[in-house]
C-alpha cells in the first residue's frame, strides 16, 4: 500500500507541473510573459522536471539531486553567460 502513496504523489506533483508548463506557454502566447518559452522549453527545465519527480517519489535520491545540479548549471550558464 505505501508504494502506491509514493506512485501517486509522483503522478500529482509531474501532472501539476505540466499544467504549471502550460499556463505559463498560454502567457507566453497572450504576451503577458513574452519570451517565457526559452525557459520552459530547454535542457536545464528537463533536468529539473526529471529531477523533482525522482525526489518526489524518493527511490534515489542521490540521482535526483544530480539531475536538479545539473538542471541549475544549464539555468546558470544560460543567464550568466
């Protein structure tokens, strides 16, 4: 029973995310937030994505962590640089 509670917590937290996704691309669309899609769309939102799910559902969470650092180092290298 309690690996169920885990699978579902997963799906609530990625399918909140995904509706987080697509009212910020309805934004991007109106213009209310222009350019917001660079953000939504690139390497480092996927490794965040992947990596707060794999938290979210705590099988490991040692790659979870791995996948957010490098989810931050792409956001880093795309501002700063």
């Amino acid at each position: 029973m309690e690996n169920r509670h885990h699978t579902n917590k997963g799906r609530i937290l990625l399918g909140m995310v995904l509706i987080g996704i697509g009212v910020l691309y309805a934004f991007d669309f109106f213009r209310i937030l222009p350019n917001i899609h660079t953000w939504i769309f690139s390497w480092g939102s996927l490794f965040l994505l992947i990596g707060v799910v794999n938290m979210a559902s705590k099988r490991r969470p040692l790659v979870a962590l791995v996948f957010i650092a490098a989810g931050i180092y792409f956001y880093v290298q795309q501002f700063l640089f």
